[in-house]
C-alpha cells in the first residue's frame, strides 16, 4: 500500500505542472524557438534589452465548441457563429465565454437573463432557465479544474477549453461582485487611467516592489482586443517603459500537453531567464482572493484584461 503522505504529495506536483503548463513563463517542453523580433529597431540601448521573441500564428477559434450547464447538459455550438456582447474589448471573430450564453439564448436552447452593471463594468446572470445563482468553471487546453474570480465576459474562449456553468452561492457572488466595484472606483478615482497600487516581481534572483504603477495598453494582442484595451501583461511593459526594468516575452503554440496556448508568456525580467522547469507566473486582482482563492489562474497574462487590480505579481516557480 502506498505512503499515505505519498499520495497526498502526488496531486501537489501534477498541480505544479498543470499550473506552469497554463501559466508559467518558460520550460523545457516547448515547440522550437522561432526567430527573434526586436519591438523597435531604432530604439535606443535601454529598450532594446526589451524583446518579443516568436511569431504569432493563427489565434481565432476554429472547432466545434462545447458548454456544460449544470442540470442542463452538455451544447455544442459553432465558434464561428458566437458574436461578443463587448465589441468593446474584443475584436470580431472573439469573444468570452459569457458570450456563448449569450449565443445559445439567441439560438432558443436556453433562457437567459442578464443587464450589464456600470458599477462592476461586467454583464451579471439574472437566471438561467428560470434559476439564479450562477457562475463558471473553465480552463483551457493542458489545464483542470481551478477557482477564478476573472470577469466572466472578460474570460476570452480558445479551441479546446473545458468550460462549465455551474450554481454558486449568493454570498460568494456578492464577495467577487464587491471587488468588481473596488476596481471600477479606483479607475473612476484616477481619472480612467488605470493605476495599480503594488506590483511585486519576486525573481530568482532579486524582488522588486514598485507602488502606484500606472499601467497603459500595448496592443501586444492586437489580434484578439480592441485598441487600448490593457491586460496584465502591460504592468511588466509599462514597468520597462518607465525605466524599470527590461524583459524577453516569448510567443508559444504550445507548452507540454497543452495543445492550444497561442500566447505570450514573459520569459525574462532582468538577469531571472526561465530555464528547464523554472519560470515565472502571475496573479492579479483583489488581496481578497490571492493566489488559489481566485487570482492565480490559467489565463495567460497578455490575454488577462484588467481593469484596476489592487495588485499584480509576478514570481518565479520551479517544480
């Protein structure tokens, strides 16, 4: 018989892996490294530490989808029919897995209710199929089951990603609710300009907190947002353009067993490169649900829009 601390030991490790599979910045089974873009040939010493590495491919979706509601079953829909409810955010041909709601209400296979809240700038579900309570489970290729507390019509849908409805509790919804808010103030207090009151960067090798850093839209993922749209990504863009700190990001197809990456991943920040099994991840969002309670997750940073978090961290893993 096995160890009893054995087996608890072993869904620790294959966490680790899922988890700097879907989220880490660099690792050992990748697909071969393409050439090398630098971001602006006629820059000067200081920016040209800062590269994007890779080259990205084709991101929109293109197979059949699939979405579990709880005591509904199982729909299947087709990508290329789902329209987003925030053209604000996102380009034609994207959208959130709210928007597949949305889709199958339009469809007539369900009934959905929902209203867009100013305060929260997120869609809310009144009920579905007559029942309130409602939130999500999801994440993409290569990942499992995780705790999120991301803004369902912010969540961007990619081919191969499990995605379940699910019922929640009205305390619950009301706590991520009420960090929704915070954000929207602490924009609305800044004027819009989204201003993040601590970013930690804990590296290999040196950590570096920086206050109130003010994070602007790159457009990095051009691709799927709309311009001027501002991800977590930007907190480490924004920070080398200040003079902060210089980075390597590095485009990935796919990661190990995840099939179905197509993103950046910040590979280098300063003299920290990931190597082998060792890279960095992030978080970000509200002190409330730091890391596992919600803000540490699957979603790549340069596809994670923010609004105004009270942090984003990024930190260095190894397993």
């Amino acid at each position: 018989m096995l160890n009893t601390k054995l087996l608890l030991f072993i869904p620790i490790i294959l966490l680790l892996v899922v988890f700097t599979g879907g989220c880490s910045d660099g690792q050992d089974q990748v697909q071969e490294a393409q050439d090398e873009e630098i971001l602006d040939p006629e820059a000067d010493a200081s920016e040209e530490e800062n590269r994007i590495l890779g080259e990205m491919g084709e991101t929109a979706s293109a197979l059949e989808g699939e979405i579990e509601i709880e005591t509904l079953g199982t729909f299947f829909f087709d990508t290329g029919a789902v329209q987003t409810v925030r053209d604000d955010i996102f380009k034609d041909g994207y959208f959130s897995i709210f928007d597949v709601l949305v889709h199958l209400e339009q469809e007539g296979r369900v009934e959905l209710d929902y209203y867009f809240d100013e305060a929260m700038n997120t869609y809310v579900i009144t009920d579905i199929n007559g029942r309130a309570g409602w939130w999500y489970d999801a994440y993409y290729d290569g990942g499992w089951r995780e705790r999120s507390v991301f803004r369902m019509d912010h969540y961007p849908y990619k081919d191969a990603m499990t995605l379940r409805i699910v019922r929640s509790t009205e305390d619950y919804l009301n706590s991520v609710y009420a960090t929704y808010r915070d954000e929207v103030n602490r924009r609305s207090e800044n004027e819009g300009r989204i201003i993040v009151p601590e970013v930690i960067i804990e590296g290999k090798n040196e950590t570096m907190v920086f206050d109130n850093v003010e994070v602007k839209a790159h457009n990095l993922r051009s691709d799927m947002f709309q311009p001027g749209v501002v991800t977590a990504i930007d907190t480490v863009l924004s920070l080398a353009e200040q003079g902060q700190l210089s980075y390597d990001l590095q485009w990935y197809e796919s990661i190990g067993t995840a099939g179905v990456v197509k993103s950046y991943w910040v590979n280098r920040i300063n003299d920290d490169v990931s190597e082998g099994r060792c890279g960095f991840v992030y978080e970000a969002g509200d002190e409330e649900f730091f890391f596992f309670r919600g803000n540490h997750n699957h979603i790549p940073s340069d596809i994670r829009v923010i609004n105004s978090p009270q942090y984003v961290k990024y930190f260095w893993i190894c397993i």
